[in-house]
C-alpha cells in the first residue's frame, strides 16, 4: 500500500510539472501557481538570498551617469 502511495504520489508531480510547463490553458496557470506556493521556501530557509543585495537601494542618479561614463571615483 505505501508503495502504491508513492507511485501514485510519483505521478501526480510529474503531471503537474508538466502541465505548469506548458502554460497553454487556465489549468496549467493553475498547476503552476500551485507548485510554485508548495516549492517555495520561506526566506529565512533560502540559502541563495544574500541580505546584503535585498537591502541594496541601488545606484543613485549622479553614480549612475559617472558609472556609465566610465568615472571610476
């Protein structure tokens, strides 16, 4: 029985894996929002997020123009 639960488990994600790949109709829409809510990991659990660029606010206007214009300092 438990291994008949994983099989059927085993299909069902692939099933949706490849419907959410295929965006075509409203129910590939569907299966894609579904995995992408069950799949993502909570910030805190995200080893690929760097605190130092989420809090970055970027370039300001004048480092901007000086960077593209190729000013070093």
């Amino acid at each position: 029985m438990k291994r008949f639960l994983e099989d059927t488990k085993a299909r069902i994600v692939q099933w949706l894996g490849q419907r959410a790949s295929r965006d075509i109709n409203f129910v590939d829409r569907l299966c894609r929002r579904l995995l992408d809510r069950v799949l993502r990991l909570p910030p805190e659990n995200d080893f690929l997020r760097d605190e130092w660029v989420d809090s970055d606010v970027g370039f300001d206007p004048d480092e901007l123009d000086r960077y593209q214009r190729g000013e070093t300092e």
